[in-house]
C-alpha cells in the first residue's frame, strides 16, 4: 500500500481501495476541500471567450450571455 501526502492537511494519506476519502487522509480534509470549491476559493484559470459577451437581448430586456445579473429593486 502506497502513502501519499494529504493535498489539505499534507499528513499521510493511504492511496489504496480502501480510503475511501482518498486523495485526502480523512473525510473531513475532503469536506474543507470541498468547502473551498464550494466558496469559490479555488478557481480555474480561464480567459474570457467571444461567447462570454454576446450582444443578443434576452426576453427580459437584459443582455444574455452578460457577466452580470440584473437586479429587480
């Protein structure tokens, strides 16, 4: 059975059928791994396509494929 480092808490973490939680030692480094995705904290470097800033009105009145969300006041 191989041991790598947790990717979270960089403790030993057994790379084997049996860890369930593997990549990471223990569910909960999973679960703080997943809480960060969750709030954005990690992020996948992207740059901005055409598609991201289509011109096309949408049906109510906004531009679609805009960044932004409108919002009713």
């Amino acid at each position: 059975m191989k041991k790598i480092k947790c990717p979270q808490c960089s403790g030993p973490s057994l790379w084997d059928e049996s860890n369930e939680s593997r990549p990471f030692c223990s569910s909960r480094c999973k679960l703080i791994d997943l809480g960060a995705w969750a709030s954005e904290e990690y992020n996948i470097p992207a740059s901005p396509s055409v598609d991201d800033y289509d011109d096309q009105p949408s049906l109510d009145g906004g531009i679609t494929g805009s960044p932004f969300t409108s919002t009713m006041h």
